[in-house]
C-alpha cells in the first residue's frame, strides 16, 4: 500500500477546515512550548489568581503538547471569529451567543471524521476547545495563525483577536505550517493604557488578580472594593484591550445571520443599567431558561447577581434603590455584602436607612464590615463619594 501524500492531505484538511466555517487554520508539530518559561514565570507571580487549574498537575501538561493526550504528534489549530464590529456593552462579546464550547467541537469533530474517512482507518485524536491543559496561542502562532499582541490576545491577521481557538490532536504526520513570525505590535501601547485597572503589567503579561474579565467570570468571592468603581457598566466579561487595539478596526468581522454567536434578544444592545436591574431581580427559573446553552453560565447566578449590584453601584440612581434594598436581605451573603456597596455609593437618605437597618440584623461579618464601610464613608465624605460615581 502507498505510503499517505501527508502534505495533500494536509491541504486538503485545512480546506475543509475553511469550509466548515472556521477563519483560520494550520498544523503545529506538538513539543515543548516556545512560551513555557514565560508561563511557569507568570504562575510564579501568582498571576493566576485564584485558577488552581493553570497550576499544579494542570501546569506539568502544558510544559509539553505531547502530554495531555497519548500518542498525539500533530495538532490542527483553528480559529473562530466570533465578530468584533458590535457595539461595546455590558458582557463581552464572546459570550452574548451560544456557548462556543460545543458548538466549535462540533466542528472540529467533524474534522476528526473527515480525516478517518481520507485515511481509510481509525484515527487517535482528541479535540481541544479552551477545555484542557493546553497553551492554545503557543499553538496557534506555531501553526502560523497568528502573533501574541500586548493585550496577551493572539491576533490573526484574518479576524483580529476576536476570536476562538480550538485544536485536533492527532496521532499523523500532518505537514507543519510555517510558525508566524512577526510582531506586529511595534511601539503601540493602547491596550495596555486602557485598562482600566491596570491588570496588563507589562505588555504580553497579564495579572488576573486584577482582570475585570477574571472577577466578574471565575472569581467566586468577594471582588476588592478598590477595583470595584474601575469595573463600570461591565457586568460579564471585558473587551476593552480588543476594543483599542488599531488591528481589531481592521481585521475583526461582522457575525454573519446564522451565527452561533450572534448575541441573544435580551443582551441585544440591553444598557448595562437595565440587565444589571433585571440580574438583580433574576430567580434560578428565569436564570436557568435564559442562561440554557450560554457561556455566561460559567459565571453562576450569584456571581452575575454579585456583578449585577457592582455594576448599579457604578451607573445606578435612586430609582434603582428598591432593587438594591431587596438584594440587601438576598440569602447569600455575597450578593448581600455588593448590594450594601451599591446603595452606599448612590448615597441617598432612604439608602442609608436601609443599610442602619439591616446592619441591626446582619449574621455575617464580612457584609457588617460592607454596610459599616458604606456607611462610614457616607459620614465622612458624601460629596468625594458623589464625584467618585461621576454624579
């Protein structure tokens, strides 16, 4: 029998991959990542945060992309456009849609099936979809799909950074593509300028600690008060180093009709204002009907509840009391103890009233020390407070 044409059939995969949507595509050999040290560096800062995944037994896969799945040689590396021309608002973009995680292994399964069929046999091979221990850009600028830019987000010179990765590992001497090389970054600074709380350190170097992206999506508890007013109308998710970044206005791309990702009716250009009010309000029925099949469930309800008070305590008036002063008798104290915040930073009589009186009858400690502070800082400097809030 004929030894396999590896680099026609190599094309012919990654014209497939094109025909099945994706916007990008190409073959990286599996080794040792070229941005190892810096992961392991970046760890070492507790850049991580608390995401215990990243580290531990998690971090020993990725120091090899022949590690997490036996028998892998060769990885198609694919990109997603998940848009990137909507207007900026309340929860990121990538997750205004269907949860891309299967939606995209759909996909790249039917590329595994592609392959078997070319093959004639079955084929050892594993898809990635940001779900396992794998350094997906090192991958993707191995594959040539794109160059890491400051903002830490790989950019792809055909849909920005707005976009998704996924992988196939596979058990076949595919043809590798020829690693990108170019930093196109060059002097430009405005991702790192942007940010609104400073969480680039440095450029490629990004501290979750203070990523709003990490607080309002895998953080569990309480977010830090300092970093609390720098979030905004921003309920889940961050986009605004992608936002500012000069190739996003040039490469990123409008979601076609029949998208996955085209966001759902009630996140449609909804004000942060008004989804925070409704998030607020939201019981685990009307949570669990329209939170069915979305990213956004990564979150859970107390946490989008908790981002739903910060955010009032950033854009709200005193029309939106009512809500807070319901959330301040929540069953969880972590939506109690943001709740207690956003009344205080509205700062108004009957706000204050509220939070003296649950104050008499708080269980919790750490939402005492919440409604003391608010209160305290009502005391002591309501004028500073109002300026704060831009009012």
């Amino acid at each position: 029998m004929n030894a396999p044409d590896w680099s026609a059939l190599t094309q012919r995969l990654l014209a497939q991959a094109y025909g099945l949507g994706f916007d990008a595509a190409g073959i990286a050999r599996l080794g040792e990542p070229a941005t190892r040290a810096a992961f392991e560096s970046w760890l070492g800062h507790s850049y991580q945060a608390d995401m215990a995944y990243l580290s531990g037994a998690g971090a020993a896969l990725r120091a090899d992309a022949r590690l997490p799945h036996a028998g892998a040689t060769h990885a198609l590396v694919l990109a997603a456009s998940y848009g990137g021309r909507e207007p900026t608002g309340p929860v990121a973009r990538y997750a205004r849609g269907d949860d891309y995680h299967e939606s995209l292994r759909e996909r790249v399964r039917a590329l595994h099936h592609w392959l078997e069929q070319e093959v004639g046999h079955a084929v050892n091979a594993r898809p990635y979809v940001d779900s396992g221990p794998v350094l997906e850009r090192d991958l993707a600028q191995r594959a040539g799909l794109g160059w890491f830019g400051k903002n830490t987000m790989l950019i792809t010179p055909r849909a920005g950074s707005f976009v998704f990765l996924a992988s196939l590992f596979v058990e076949l001497e595919l043809e590798p593509s020829a690693p990108f090389e170019a930093d196109r970054c060059g002097s430009c600074t405005r991702c790192l300028d942007a940010c609104p709380t400073g969480a680039l350190r440095e450029a490629r170097v990004l501290d979750a600690n203070l990523c709003i992206s990490y607080l309002t999506i895998e953080h569990r508890e309480h977010i830090a008060e300092p970093l609390r007013p720098l979030m905004g109308g921003l309920l889940y998710g961050c986009d605004i180093c992608n936002d500012v970044c000069p190739y996003n206005r040039k490469f990123s791309k409008e979601l076609s009709e029949d998208s996955p990702f085209r966001p759902r009716p009630f996140l449609d250009g909804v004000p942060s204002r008004e989804l925070a009010l409704r998030v607020l309000g939201m019981g685990v029925p009307e949570y669990t009907e329209l939170f069915r099949g979305s990213a956004m469930k990564r979150a859970k309800l107390s946490g989008l509840r908790r981002n739903a008070a910060v955010v009032l305590g950033n854009t709200g008036t005193e029309a939106d009391l009512p809500a807070l002063i319901i959330a301040l008798g929540d069953a969880l104290p972590l939506v109690r103890g943001h709740a207690a915040w956003a009344v205080g930073r509205i700062g108004s009589d009957a706000g204050f009233a509220a939070l003296r009186e649950r104050l008499a009858v708080e269980p919790d400690g750490a939402v005492r020390a919440e409604i003391e502070s608010a209160l305290r800082a009502a005391d002591s400097a309501p004028d500073e407070m109002s300026k704060s809030r831009g009012t």
